[in-house]
C-alpha cells in the first residue's frame, strides 16, 4: 500500500455533531468518546483497507503504557480504546470512522497511517472533555446548563458587599480565535509538565487534575503563570484589575509577551480567567462570590479583626475578612471520594495560601464543604473557613501591648454565596450548598465536627466554652452607622452613628471614630477623616451623631474599588467597649450604551456611549475600553477628550457581530478622577 495522497477531515460535520463549530479555528477539534470520521485518499489499489493500521500519539514522549499513543488497525472490532472502522469505499477514497475512549487525556493529538514500511503523519486534531456523553467524567445531563456553563462565553461577576451587590459583566471569549491554543499553552507551562510531561501529558485525561494545574496556572506565584495579583491599591506600572473587561486580551496578551505574568489581577479577573480555560477545555465551570469572605492563615476556624483604642483598623495578625471574594466551581465525578462527593467542585486561581508547598486551590466537593468533611482532598480547611469561620473583634493597645477580646460572631463570615443563573443574567443565591441555616443545630454541629478534625486536641470542655466567652462583657449600649443620602463618589458622604442606652442607668461614652479607604479584601489605603466625641446618654436614650466626609477628604485616597470603611470605638465609663464597623460603597456616575440601529450579523452597526461628567472640576484622561465576543474582533481602545465640569460625553463607535443570537458587549471608562467606570448591553443579533 502507497501512503495517503490526502485527508478530508470533514470539518463542518464532525465540528457539529462534537459541539464543536464555535470555536474560530481551522483546525479540527473533537470531545473524547464519540466518533469522527475522515476521508482518506490513497494512491494505488485501496483493496478494503486492511493492513492500515493508525497511530494516535499526543505530548512530547507519547506512550501506550502511558495511554498518550495507540496503535489500532482499521477493523471492526471496537474495544473501549482508540478504534477505526470502515464505512465505505468509492475507487481510492476510503470512509473511516475513529473513536476515541471516554477516558482519553484531553489536548493535542497527532494522526499517523502506519504501513509496513513507514509512517505517514496525517495531521493533528484538538481533543476536549465531552460534557455530552455519560460515560465521561465532566458529563452533564442537563442540556441547558450545559449550554450555560461550557458554551457560553460572556458572564457577569457579583462583587461589592452582602448588603451592596453589584455586577460586573465579563467576556469569557473561549471560542476567540488562538484562545484553545493559548489555554493548551497554559497546561504546557506547568511546573508539573516542566517536571515531567510524560506523567503531567497522561494525567490530562482527569479533570480533577487539570482543575488544580489550571488553578496554580492562572496566578503568576511559583510558576511565572499567566497573571500577577496586586492589593495594594496602586498599579501604575500595569493595569489596575478593575479595568479588565475579559480574559480574551489577558490571554493574549500572556501569549504576546512570551508568556510573561500580566499586571494586574485580583480575585474576579482571575476567577474570570480560570472560567475561560476550564469551559474551553470542556470542563463545566462557572464563577461564585463569597460575601464576607474569610482567610483563616492558622486553620482554627476564628479569624481576627483588630483595633485601637482610636478607632483605628489594625493590620494586624494576618488573619483578614473580604467584602467579597470570587472563585470557580467546576462539575465532575469524585471517583476519589465517592458519588455523593461529585458535581460541583471548588477550584481558586487567587494566591492566598500555599497547598502541597504552591499557590493552587482545589478541587474540594462543595458537598464536601457543607458536611464539613476536612479530612478530604483538595484544601478543604481552607474553603471552609472562607464560608464558615467566627469572627472574633480585639482591641489591641499598643502602648501595653495587650490585647482584649472584645467580641466574637458566628454568623457574618460566608454570605449570600452568589452565581449568575442559567440562562439569564439574574443572581442564584447558592449559600445552603455551602452550609447548613446560620444560627441551626446543624449548622454548629458541623462547624464542631470541622474543628475538631483540624485541632484535635482541642476538647470541646466548659473550659474552652469559658475560655471563648472570657473577657466577655455584656454591652449595655448599641451602635450602628446608618447612612444618611446619596453615596456618590464626587459628593459628601454623609452617615450618622445611632447609639442606643440598653439600661435603666445612665451612661457615658467616649467615641473614637476614623474613616480609611479600603481595596475590597480590607487592606487600609489612608486614613481620610477622625472624630472623637463624649456623649451621655439617657436612661433607654436613643441619640444620633452625624459623620461628614467631605470630597476633598477622601478624592485622593479613593480606589477603584469606591470604598470606605468607618469605624467607632465606643468606650463606655467603667466598663468595656463597643466596636462598630460599616464599609460604605460610593456608587460611580453611570455609563450609558444605546445601538442606534437594528442589529444583523455581518452588519456593522453604530453604537452609542454617554457619560456626564457630575464634578465640579474637569475629567482628563479618559480612556473606553471595548469589548464583546462575535461583536468585535479583539478590543477597541477610544481616547475620550477633557470633559468640561457638568459636561456630557458622546462617544460613537462601529461593531460587527459575527453571530446570531444574544451577545454581551461590555465597556470600561477610566479618566483622572474615575478610575473603572463599568458599563455592559445585551445586544440580540438577528441573522
């Protein structure tokens, strides 16, 4: 037999029936477990084929023992392996049909014909996890969930806090032109294929371990990965994270740089990145906020706040609780743990702790989760603590150095857990999947059970019960920062802190009170406003004091992420303090996005951005960022001239969907007193 002259890959056809056709790639992209077929072309007498015998290989070293090559013949028989059988025959084309193994690692393969002499290459094809077919791993049965959580490639992102919840719109793009190649690139710049792809290459067939690859992948620590994280508020030699639109330009611009670490990122943008690799591999994945996270550095459950007698926020301790923070869940059976373990898994691409000596997190059960199971893998302790753990107050003196427990609450780490639904933008909350009613016997029971694998030792005794309660007064006054107005960057930000007397007694307090721009994962950026105040108080009084922070205090100091935290430390004559805290958002001027005319695919259409500039003083620098899968090809970066005080912006520009059906088209307005100005539209594309 002479080798092949040609071979059809059939594209369109096998693309489809492999859910497949999005993609915008020449090549030819499979899911493991289902058959392909090509046509082959051979020079001389093709006879019925026999003695044609395939060769499949991927990574550097492929070996059978490996299972990253096989060697099949062209034959009826199929065993649950790699198989090739003939469906006909016309002159020297022959039809073969290919069928991969459900448990097959995913990535890039090469095809070979062998003959007795040599081997011919055919070519290459792409294989992916198969969320369609039962038989593998990531399978989903629900065909509109699967629709959401593997093909759909835009998003929103809940960030803000528990009692402020507000959106952000994200471009997944997984089906953009070079994004699958740039996401096989990420596994191939592990550390555990640097190490030894052989192995790495073959654990690419479980999700399990591509998970938690792609979550040490994604942050720069350890590995040189694909984004560099940064909290401190000032990113003036990279981008600030609340400017990201997408990961598509992330990706890319990953891959321009020679697979240098992008600047910057936090939780959302690398939660939105991770979502991008996982749904274009064909792992199911979607993206969830935690309000009021907690990182608990010495698993014991507890994380610590601390203050000065001033009022003042320590950074103390290492121990911190987020306003919010965002993380993955990826869906696939647990043949490690057992089927009530399987479904969704958490994955987290942050860098926060190190797990097996990397910054990588996951995949831990979220079944696992609720039923406080610590025992299991992946970093179990560590997720649960972030939905579960108490939060104790201190005030700590520095003169002294002593420090008082002051108060401890068990219900206000772990809040309104939040995901995007499927198929529309409203939000699920999902908190009961990750624990049991805050305040139920169950609830505590399991947070005990936890404890009790992580310390051991620690008996549950009325001493420890004492111990927890110890220094515990019972406060004889309350507080609260009741917000009084409009929150709104650009205006005076006006609260009032409501006291109440408990008592029949009268008493006096000394207030100390400070106010400090915060990142949202509670790093203090400056302090922009003090008071400190003495009040009496009335038998079973009920008194208000005003705070007033004025622009000019707080314009300079203020972070993309709009926020301020106020805080009162209340002493009481002769007895203890009370601590009260509020995290103020102040909302941003809006953005406005109108298309001006019907929307058809491969039709351009002019879409419209409006923005009022709401200060008293000129806006400079204003740059719009762009972006939209099946809108726009790549981003489009629009300078937008100094706004004059109380002047509308208008900003036209051009799109060009290249789809039909619902798109997301996102923009982002940054100028010298706004830094991240967010902005998105559905916009529904007729044929």
């Amino acid at each position: 037999m002479a080798g092949p002259t040609s071979v059809n890959w059939n594209l369109s056809s096998n693309r489809e029936a492999h859910h497949t056709g999005r993609f915008d790639s020449p090549e030819l992209i499979l899911r493991r477990g289902q058959l392909f077929t090509i046509l082959l072309n051979l020079r001389g007498d093709t006879g019925s084929g026999q003695n044609l015998t395939f060769i499949v290989s991927t990574g550097p070293n492929p070996s059978e023992s490996a299972r990253t090559k096989a060697v099949f013949p062209l034959s009826k028989e199929t065993s649950g392996g790699w198989s090739a059988d003939l469906q006909g025959s016309q002159g020297n084309t022959l039809t073969v049909r290919i069928s991969s193994p459900a448990y097959a690692p995913i990535g890039r393969y090469t095809l070979s014909l062998q003959s007795s002499f040599s081997s011919v290459k055919l070519g290459t094809f792409i294989l992916l996890f198969n969320p369609w077919l039962q038989a593998d791993s990531v399978f989903m049965s629900n065909a509109a969930e699967r629709e959401e959580y593997v093909q759909q490639d835009a998003g929103i992102i809940y960030v803000g806090k528990a009692e402020h919840i507000s959106v952000v719109g994200w471009n997944f793009g997984q089906f953009e032109q070079d994004i699958l190649n740039i996401c096989l690139s990420v596994l191939d710049r592990s550390l555990n294929f640097r190490q030894d792809p052989t192995t790495d290459v073959a654990r690419r067939n479980d999700p399990k371990y591509v998970g938690r690859v792609l979550s040490a992948m994604i942050n720069s620590n350890d590995d040189n990965g694909l984004i560099a994280g940064s909290w401190s508020g000032s990113y003036t030699d990279g981008q600030d994270p609340r400017n990201w639109n997408g990961s598509v330009e992330i990706l890319k611009r990953w891959k321009r740089s020679g697979f240098r670490p992008v600047r910057y990122g936090q939780c959302w943008v690398f939660a939105g990145t991770l979502n991008t690799v996982l749904r274009a591999l064909g792992i199911p994945s979607r993206v969830i906020t935690n309000f009021n996270s907690a990182h608990d550095t010495n698993r014991n459950l507890s994380v610590d706040v601390y203050y000065d007698p001033r009022g003042n926020p320590l950074d103390k301790g290492s121990d911190s609780v987020w306003n919010f923070h965002v993380w993955n869940e990826s869906w696939f059976t647990r043949t490690d743990l057992g089927p009530s373990y399987s479904g969704w898994q958490v994955l987290d691409a942050t860098p926060q702790e190190r797990s097996q000596g990397v910054y990588q997190c996951g995949p831990a059960s979220v079944f696992g989760i609720r039923e406080g199971d610590m025992h299991l893998d992946f970093d179990m302790p560590f997720i649960f603590a972030e939905v579960n753990a108490d939060r104790t107050t201190w005030i700590y003196d520095s003169k002294t150095h002593s420090e008082r427990k002051n108060s401890s609450d068990e219900r206000t780490v772990g809040k309104n857990i939040s995901t995007k639904a499927v198929g529309s933008n409203s939000r699920v909350d999902i908190t009961e999947q990750y624990k049991y009613p805050e305040g139920s016997a169950r609830e505590r029971e399991v947070f005990h059970k936890a404890l009790g694998k992580l310390r051991p030792n620690l008996l549950f005794t009325a001493t420890y019960a004492r111990s927890l309660e110890e220094g515990h007064w019972e406060p004889t006054i309350s507080g609260r920062f009741k917000v009084a107005g409009i929150l709104k960057v650009g205006q005076e930000v006006n609260l009032a802190l409501v006291f109440k007397n408990l008592t029949s007694d009268m008493k006096k307090v000394t207030v100390n009170m400070t106010a400090w721009t915060i990142v949202y994962n509670g790093t203090l950026v400056h302090e922009v406003w003090k008071d400190s105040v003495t009040i009496s108080l009335d038998p079973k009084e009920e008194t208000q004091h005003p705070v007033k922070i004025s622009y000019a205090q707080y314009e300079k100091h203020l972070k993309a992420d709009n926020m301020i935290r106020v805080t009162a430390v209340c002493k009481v004559l002769n007895e203890g303090e009370v601590v009260v805290e509020r995290d103020v958002i102040l909302d941003n001027p809006s953005l406005t996005l109108e298309v001006l005319d019907k929307v058809q695919v491969q039709k351009p259409v002019i879409v419209q951005m409006l923005f009022s500039n709401p200060l008293d003083e000129p806006v400079k620098n204003g740059v719009l960022m762009v972006e939209g899968s099946s809108l726009l090809r790549g981003n489009l970066r629009i300078d937008v001239p100094t706004l004059h005080p109380k002047e509308q912006s208008q900003v036209r520009f051009e799109i060009l969907p290249t789809q039909s059906g619902t798109k997301q088209l996102l923009a982002n307005f940054s100028c010298s007193k706004f830094p991240a100005i967010k902005a998105m539209l559905s916009i529904d594309v007729d044929e």
